[in-house]
C-alpha cells in the first residue's frame, strides 16, 4: 500500500453533515485517493472509513472488516446503494458502534445483521458486497457517512448528548 495516511474529519465538520457527490471518474485520482483511505483507516485502526472522513467530498468507503464468521473483508465500494433485509426477515444487532470521527464514544446502536451494498470497484466496475455480523454495520455506517449522516444521528437524544460529552472529553484528554 503506498497511499499517504491523512488527518480523520471530526464531527461538527460540514462535509461530514451533508451529502456526498457521486463519483463521476474511474481514473488514477480516485485510485489514489482510495489507497490514501485505506493508510488513512490502518493509521487510525479502523474498519472502515468513508472519503468525507478525510474531507473529500465524494461517495467512495474502502472497509478491512471482519463478517459474522470472523473472516476479514476488504475493498471498496463507489457510488454505493444499500440493500436492507426486508420485514419480516430482518434480524437487528444492537451491538456498541464507534466512529474515528466521534473518537473516545461509542453507544449501542440496532441495525440489521445483513445488507448488501451494490456500487463500483476502482476500475468502474459493477460489485455487489454481502455484509454478515460487523461487516453488514459497517457497509450501513459508512453509507450513512456519504449521505451526510453519523450514527450519533441515529441515537435517541439523551444517548446522543452523553456520546457527544464522551467525545468533547476524550478531545480535551488528548490535546494535553
């Protein structure tokens, strides 16, 4: 991997609260900018991590994540849409979620146990991801991100304050 790690997006950021433009080249930009996620990821020990949590405004996640069955999954996805199990077969996993740009937080958060995530590799062409276990939260996280939405948004008010003072204090514990 030769990509240059860049600095994570905090929340309160507003490319992070607004959605993300579709990406229109497949060209040796977008390859770079994919290989400096994935260092961007790795450096901040993610699972995953979506281009407006480095500040690019455009709908491309890369993941390195684990499935249901602990096997690790890596790639990613451009122009991604998210396919949810339909009721009645959807399961919710109400497992905690964190985020590298709510550093120092996590609450619990249910979200299906499966998605799909149809969208384009690098080259431009057409994939379809099946996410499991962690896996499926994160290709629902990292779509979340490049419609403009954290899942602090998706948390009930009192739980999204308390996860907002968690970080405002893990920030603070940091810059001393």
């Amino acid at each position: 991997m030769t990509g240059q790690a860049r600095p994570i997006t905090l929340v309160g950021e507003p490319v992070l609260h607004r959605p993300c433009r579709p990406v229109e080249q497949f060209d040796d930009d977008l390859a770079r900018l994919v290989e400096d996620m994935f260092a961007s990821m790795y450096a901040a020990e993610g699972v995953g991590l979506a281009a407006n949590q480095i500040g690019v405004d455009l709908r491309v996640f890369v993941y390195d994540c684990p499935d249901e069955n602990n096997e690790s999954q890596k790639g990613v996805v451009v122009n991604p849409t998210l396919v949810l199990p339909d009721l009645p077969d959807r399961r919710l996993d109400d497992s905690e979620e964190g985020c590298l740009s709510v550093p120092g937080a996590h609450a619990p958060l249910a979200r299906p146990d499966r998605a799909t995530c149809h969208g384009f590799d690098v080259t431009g062409a057409p994939i379809t991801v099946e996410g499991t276990g962690l896996l499926a939260r994160c290709l629902q996280h990292e779509t979340d991100h490049l419609d403009g939405k954290l899942y602090i948004d998706r948390l009930p008010t009192r739980v999204r304050k308390q996860v907002l003072k968690d970080f405002e204090a893990h920030r603070a514990a940091s810059a001393d």
